[in-house]
C-alpha cells in the first residue's frame, strides 16, 4: 500500500483486493490514497478514485463484500463501493441503525453480532434476528450457543456461519467457536442449526479476539 493504515476496511471483488479508509486524510498523498486496489496478477498497488464518497472516515469498523459491492462501515454512516461502475454510494440508513460489531455474508445475507447479545442477518432491506442457536423450542440439547458471546466475530467457512467468540478457562482464554447452518424459512425468517460448537484454542489471559477471516491454504 501507499500510506500506512490502522482499522481500514477491505474486500475481495474480481480477484483485486479493495482497501478503503484507515488513515487521515490530512496530507496530498493520504487524500488521494485513501482507497486503493492491489492488483495480484500484476502485484502492484493504485489509488481508486473517490470523488464522489461522502465518508473519508481514518477508522472503518466493518467491511464486506455483497452482490460485487464493498460496503464500509465509519462510526457514522457507511459508504458502498462499486469496482465495475466506479460508483460509490451512501449505505442504506437500515443497513448503517443495525450494523454493529464484525459481521460476514453467506448467501447474499449480511450477519453479524448486535449489542443486545443476539445474531442477526440484514436481507432484503430488513434486519432479522437468527433463530434456532439460542436455548429455546427448536434447539437441540446440548447444541445451543450462551446467552452472551464476549468477543464475537464470524467468518463464512465453505457456506456455512462460523462464530467465534472467547471464554474463560481459569488463567487462560478459551477460543470457542460454532459452526452453523444458515437457511431463509417462511415470511423471510432466518433459521440456523448449530452442527457442531466447542473450544479450538487456549491462549495466555490477555488476549483478545481482534478479526476473523477464512482463507484457502
């Protein structure tokens, strides 16, 4: 990259790697790099233009990726970027009131992790809360996630919504993590079923849970 960032946002469209935001916007250079593409086939770097974005924010929260869009999320209000069009957009202001924490897409529905301690997937213009992984009638025993989960981020690993979150293990930190099964049920309602949930990792006390990411090795 061009500048040096701290909390951008990014995505992957078409193969090229979008990073928005992350810097101040107080220098020539930074101004005009605040959005920049990496190009791997050609492994170099170029500003985008963003004439027409309205949010130059140093710190984005959250980023994905939907329908060829990269959405961008500030502390007040968000940004949609479209590769193909070079357009950028204001984020619906339902998407900007819903969206909080680390969130990620499967099958076209944006989920993420709310302050009231539920999951909940944004489609089709309206937020609605994941039922079936919380302790309740539909939930297998056994295969339920806690009321509150500290930390938590997601990933979409091969189609399925994988929560990660931390727990407390003695001196240590428990890595726990869910693997869910996501599907759209009648009148628009989103379901998940919890295929398997249990810790993956111990770490030293301190440590904290920062992003969450799938990758192909």
């Amino acid at each position: 990259m061009r500048v040096a960032r701290e909390f951008p946002a990014a995505g992957v469209v078409d193969g090229k790697v979008y990073v928005l935001g992350g810097c101040l916007v107080d220098t020539w250079s930074k101004s005009r790099n605040w959005a920049e593409v990496f190009d791997p086939k050609t492994d170099t770097w170029q500003p985008v233009v963003h004439t027409e974005c309205d949010v130059r924010d140093k710190w984005m929260h959250a980023s994905v990726v939907i329908g060829g869009k990269v959405y961008a999320m500030a502390d007040r209000g968000g940004v949609k970027f479209d590769p193909k069009e070079m357009s950028w957009e204001s984020v619906e202001s339902e998407l900007d009131l819903g969206w909080r924490g680390r969130g990620c897409v499967v099958d076209g529905v944006l989920y993420c992790y709310d302050y009231l301690g539920k999951i909940r997937g944004f489609d089709s213009g309206v937020w609605r809360e994941l039922k079936g992984v919380v302790g309740g009638k539909g939930v297998k025993k056994g295969l339920s996630l806690p009321r509150f989960l500290c930390g938590a981020t997601m990933a979409n690993v091969g189609g399925k919504l994988l929560v990660v979150w931390e727990g407390r293990g003695g001196s240590e930190v428990e890595v726990w993590c869910a693997e869910i099964d996501v599907e759209r049920g009648e009148g628009g309602e989103l379901w998940g079923r919890i295929l398997w949930c249990n810790v993956v990792l111990k770490v030293p006390e301190g440590s904290t849970i920062v992003n969450c990411a799938a990758v192909t090795v």
